[in-house]
C-alpha cells in the first residue's frame, strides 16, 4: 500500500505533469511510437484519479466516484476502440496518439469540470498546450517544458504553505 503522504494532491499534480511532460517529448521525438505512450498515460492518468479514492484518503461521495469510474471507463473504451482502428489500418501512427492524447485532454476536462481546483484547471490547459504543440511540432518544446516548471513549482509553493509549522519553544 502506497504511503499517504505520496498521494497527496501536490505529489498526484506533479506526477501527471511529468508524465505529460514525458509523453510530449516521446511524441516529438518519436512519433511513430508516441500512440503507445498516450495508450498507456491515458491507463496511469485514470489511475492516479481513481487510486486515491479508492484507498479512501481523499473524501467523495460515492456517487461521484461511481460517476469518475464511468467517466474513465468510457474514455478507456473510446481508447480502445481509436486502437483498434489503428490496428486495422485506418489510422497512422502520428493521428493515433494525437487522437487519444486529445481523449485523455477531454477526460482530464471532465475531471476538471467536476472538482474544479488550480491545478485541475492548469493541468487541463498544460494538455491542451501539449496537444497544439505536437499538432504543430514546429513551435518546439521550450513552451512545455518551461509551463511544466512553473507548474510544479506553483505547486510547490502551495503545498508548501499547507504544510504545519513547528512550534519553537
């Protein structure tokens, strides 16, 4: 079982941002491989939302986390059916991981619209920058990776304050 302490919304925040990170450096480098990549950070994002709840750390109502599941399983379902066009042919490498890094942007939305927090709502904005980035590769990835800093950084500072101070004597 996985400390608290690590699954906290800052850990959680920073977690999806390096992923997303991560993923837009694969597909601007390789991106014959890069719907492999958003395959899989589409399974890990729905995890790192679900997981804390499931574990009850974070409080909800089990309402809403039956509506999260769903959500998330119709995005996986709408992922598997975008692959299995790939696998027939019908799309190429580079449209496959545009398209499911743009499910993954639209669920993430979703999640956003749902529990809107600041890092719920710059996440969201972080992914769709990714995605006109890659649609357009020839802007580069100094944008990203710079709003990907001062992201985590912001997040940083404010998990920073949450914490308790120590009392001095």
């Amino acid at each position: 079982m996985l400390p608290n302490s690590l699954l906290t919304q800052h850990y959680l925040f920073t977690i999806k941002i390096l992923l997303g990170l991560l993923g837009a450096l694969i597909s601007y480098a390789y991106q014959d491989i890069s719907h492999y990549y958003w395959l899989t950070a589409l399974l890990l994002f729905a995890a790192l939302d679900i997981l804390p709840y499931r574990l009850n750390l974070l409080t909800a109502e089990p309402h809403d986390c039956r509506l999260m599941l769903q959500r998330w399983l119709g995005g996986l379902i709408c992922a598997a059916i975008i692959y299995s066009l790939y696998t027939n042919g019908r799309l190429l490498h580079e449209e496959t991981g545009l398209i499911l890094l743009s499910l993954l942007v639209l669920m993430l939305y979703q999640e956003c619209i749902n529990l809107p927090t600041k890092r719920a709502i710059y996440l969201v904005i972080l992914m769709f920058l990714t995605d006109l980035l890659l649609t357009f590769t020839e802007m580069g990835m100094t944008l990203e990776i710079t709003l990907s800093v001062v992201g985590i950084s912001i997040s940083s500072l404010d998990y920073l304050k949450s914490l308790p101070r120590p009392v001095s004597v």
